[in-house]
C-alpha cells in the first residue's frame, strides 16, 4: 500500500501549478485572486502533510521482511555452558563429588571448498536414529522454474495460498534423475533407514511454490515419508541463521558457517567443526544446542503441500524414494567433485588446500557454547576483551560499531594486534556499505595495531567466521555461524516480533562455540588456514559484489 502511494507524487506538484496559474492567467479582481491563490496554498500545506505522514509510517511502522514471521516475543533464557572434557563430575550419595578422568570430547575443523560437502553427507549417512538439523535455506541445486518458463494449469494455485508469480519447482522424476545435490538423497536415504529427520529452516515469501505437478526440494522431503522427515520454517525470532546438524541425540554435531548451497560448499572459503560428545549428565547437547532447537521446533510452522496436482507416477516415486520401492541414491563420490580449490591468478602461488583431523581435546581444555541471540553479544564482548597479545580474526564481514571499537580499543590501549582478513566481496548491498565504513575506520583508528587484508579472490565469497586468540597461557578459538553484526549478535533479552520495524532490533538464532587449550591443537588448525590463505591475500580494499 505505502509503495502504491508513493508512485503518486503529483499531488504537490498540482497544487503549486494551480497556484501559478491562477496567479499568471487570472483576469479577475485581485481579491479573488487573493482567495484563489489562498485555497492553493492551503492545499498544498495540507498535501505536505499528507506526504510527511506517509514517510513517517512507513519508517516507523511495519515493513515487509520477507523471511521474518516472528509471532511472539522471544526471551533469552539459553545460558552459555562450559564442560571440561577430561573430567566428569562424579556424585556419591551428599558428598559434593570427586573429579576423574573421564569422558572425552573430540573436535574435527572442516573448510570449503574442500570437505564441507563430505562432512554434511557423513553426518546424515552416519545417523542412526535422530538428525536435527538447522539450515537458512532448502533449495534444489537444479533449477526451479518460476511461472512465465512455461504454460501453466488451472491447478497451479490449488496447492498454495502464494502469489502465481511465485510458481516453480521441478518433477520429482527430474529431481530423482538429474538432481546434483548429494544432501537431498542422503535425507532421503537417512528416512529410508528409519531415522526420524527435522528441518528447521526459514520461510522466505518470494521464494519458488510447486505447482503444475513440480515440487520443491521442501516438498519432495515433507512428501516423502511425513512420519519419519518433516520440514519446519523457524518463527521464534526474526531469522534462522545457524548451519547446524546433530545426529543421534547429540553423539556428533557440525557447526559451520556453510549453507546448503552449491557456492557455499564448492566455491565459497568456509569454516566449521564436528563436535562429538560422549554420553554424560554434563552435556553441550543437552544444556545448549538442543534446548534451543526444541524450543524453535516446537514454535515452527509445518511446511505443507498439496498434491492434486501431482500426477500418481509422479506420487509414487516421491514415496518409493523413502519407504523401501526405490534403490539408495548413490551419494557416495558425488561430494565435492565441481569444488574450485584450484583456481589461482598466481601460477608461483598455490592455494592453500585444507585437511581434516580429528583431535582429542585434551587435559585442561574446555568447550563453551553459546547460542544467539541469547546473551551473545556479551559472550561475545567479554570473548574479545580478555586478548592479551595477538588476535586472529577471518570472516565475511564487521558491521557493528560495539565491536569495531572493541577492536580499536584493544588496538590502542592495550597494545593487542588484530589482524584481520575479510571478504573481498559481499553480496547485500546495506551490508557491503557499512562493512566499508567499520573497515575504514578500523584501518584509520587501529595504527599499526591493526591489519587488515582481503582474502583470496579466488573464493566467491570468504563467508567463514572464526577467531584465534592467546589469553594468559591458553589459546581460545571462537567459532561462530553467524556474523560480527548487530543482527546477528544483539543487544538485550527480549526480543518483539519486528517485520522488518525500523524501531525494533532483528535477532538472528546462531550457535557458537569455543575452545580453550593449553596445547592449541584447535587453535593451530585455523591459524594455518589463516597463514595459508594470506600468502594470497591482498593489501585491504572496500568489498565489491560478485
């Protein structure tokens, strides 16, 4: 409706063309002139207002987010939790316990574009029971036509209340044939062995519908076996950001910043960690990162869609592909084959190639973890604030002023290097601008504390996010699946529906994690992926888009 009124400015413009003309064309007494030129200029005050109302509600009141379908407010209630993994808490009878070495914790860094694909397609492989997984987007890697590609039924709209506009998808024979994506046959298969699957992800508005007999990836996986893999979009707060899974109970959970993309996964520099429990009372799982997905879940939307008009040979492959009628997907070989890791403007200059480890944490270690947006942004300020020497930051972006300053404080005053490596280029215009902005100033406030430079072009985007730091005699590693952004680390801890609110501070849900050693076994694995990337990175410069 604003738009509307907004295409509509000649009001104004009228008004002050009736003035002139009755002014230069009027023959009659000065008086009516007078009155004339008097109603005129009451319109036109009149109009000014009108237009002054507008602009003010439309800042101050409700703009269209697309992906935004927060219904109540969200309180924080998550708290950061720390275990120590070379030791459990053992309790006898009311005596206050004895500590023993016991359960261990082990952590596995990945990166695209090398193995980010790999670890996705083992964590559902490897699932026995449960796979709970967090995701911003579900998305075939094929094309999804939109209406307009081809001629379209009197069906089309039967099965959604979206806009035609919006009409997509592909056949779900097309999909099980030509489908690139190896995580869609892996859900599949994981439903076909029994595993109980739930996708939690976000509801974008403008995104692809099926029709015409066409389903979407979010179809084919709610469709397919709804008692065994359901499909949810996230409503708690404004966005879903967190890349997340977790198998059987918590036994292994991935973190990253990887999204289900073919960018992401092949042509992106990403970052992540496999995190594996055992079983104990003290738990990261339990305390942390399930309580917040129990939460989301049970305050999500069920994804649904109709199926009159899907064809029965069309129907019957969607269910044989996960309740026994139809051979496994063959997902084995299909990760990571188109991965450009090799691209390079420098033939003297190789780039850095990533190798997986797993490490076992060990004595004197923690992990801590901690989920956005319930008391992050001060896990994240008190993270930063206890860097005593040096500070390794590679990450996509910095648009929130708290922690720029945060960065030159420690800069300047207690004499900390931060060295920074960030995204050459970023996609959102908004965030591309102010991400020259806090980069300027860090480069012009920090002096010789603080070094900035632009990550390897020959990523599409250098999304990761991570932190290394030295703190007395230990190394802390900060692995986040979100930004350093106001959105995505915010202030406060109640958080009202905004819908895109000027007034109202969005909140993304992430989740994060940190590691704290005495030996860096960690540490070491993201500072060669830092030390290798900078061999092909270039002195610092305001990020373009791809």
């Amino acid at each position: 409706k604003n738009r509307r009124l907004l295409k509509a400015p000649d009001g104004i413009t009228f008004a002050h063309q009736q003035r002139t003309m009755m002014v230069n064309a009027s023959s009659s007494s000065s008086s009516s002139v007078v009155f004339s030129q008097t109603i005129a200029e009451g319109q036109a005050r009149r109009k000014w207002w009108w237009w002054f109302l507008v602009f003010a509600r439309f800042f101050t009141q409700k703009r269209n987010f697309d992906f935004d379908h927060q219904v109540t407010p969200y309180v924080s209630t998550i708290a950061p939790h720390e275990v120590f993994p070379s030791v459990e808490l053992i309790f006898k009878g009311s005596h206050p316990g004895v500590l023993k070495k016991g359960a261990q914790i082990s952590a596995q860094p990945f990166f695209s574009p090398e193995n980010s694909e790999r670890v996705a397609l083992e964590m559902i492989e490897d699932a026995e029971e449960t796979l709970d997984i967090f995701t911003p987007g579900v998305k075939f890697w094929s094309y999804e036509r939109r209406r307009g590609d081809a001629t379209t039924t009197e069906n089309t709209t039967k099965n959604n209340n979206n806009n035609n506009n919006n009409c997509g998808g592909v056949l779900p024979s097309r999909a099980m044939a030509k489908e690139s994506f190896p995580v869609f046959f892996a859900l599949l298969n994981a439903a076909k062995r029994n595993v109980t699957v739930r996708v939690l992800t976000n509801k974008y508005d403008d995104e692809e519908v099926g029709c015409d007999g066409r389903v979407t990836m979010k179809d084919f996986l709610s469709l397919a076996n709804p008692e065994k893999m359901e499909v949810r979009y996230y409503r708690s707060t404004s966005f879903m950001h967190a890349k997340y899974i977790a198998r059987d109970g918590g036994k292994a959970m991935s973190i990253s910043s990887v999204n289900w993309s073919r960018e992401s996964m092949r042509e992106n520099r990403e970052a992540g960690i496999i995190l594996r429990e055992g079983d104990g009372p003290d738990r990261l799982f339990d305390r942390v990162s399930n309580r917040a997905f129990e939460y989301d879940w049970k305050r999500a939307q069920k994804h649904a869609r109709g199926v009159e008009d899907i064809a029965k040979e069309e129907m019957a492959i969607i269910k044989g592909s996960a309740v026994g009628d139809a051979k496994l997907a063959k997902t084995k070989g299909m990760a990571n084959k188109n991965a450009k890791n090799t691209i390079t403007n420098d033939d003297s200059v190789k780039p850095f190639v990533t190798k997986m480890e797993k490490i076992p944490l060990g004595e004197g270690s923690s992990v801590e973890m901690f989920v956005s947006p319930d008391f992050s942004r001060d896990s994240l300020l008190r993270f930063l604030r206890s860097a005593e020497n040096v500070v390794y930051i590679y990450t996509y972006q910095i648009t929130d002023d708290e922690i720029a300053n945060t960065l030159v404080d420690l800069a300047m005053r207690k004499h900390v290097k931060v060295f920074l490596m960030l995204s050459p280029r970023i996609y959102a215009d908004w965030d591309r601008k102010k991400a020259s902005q806090v980069q300027t100033r860090l480069s012009q406030a920090g002096g010789k504390n603080i070094i900035i430079h632009s990550a390897p072009k020959h990523f599409r985007y250098s999304h990761l996010k991570f932190i290394v730091k030295d703190r007395k005699s230990t190394f802390e590693t900060l692995l986040m699946t979100g930004n350093l952004s106001p959105s995505d680390l915010p202030e406060g801890n109640i958080f009202k529906p905004c819908h895109g609110m000027s007034s109202c501070s969005r909140a993304n849900r992430d989740i994060n994690v940190i590691f704290r050693e005495k030996d860096g076994a960690v540490a070491s694995k993201f500072l060669e992926v830092f030390e290798g990337d900078l061999k092909m990175a270039t002195e610092y410069s305001n990020p373009t888009k791809y």
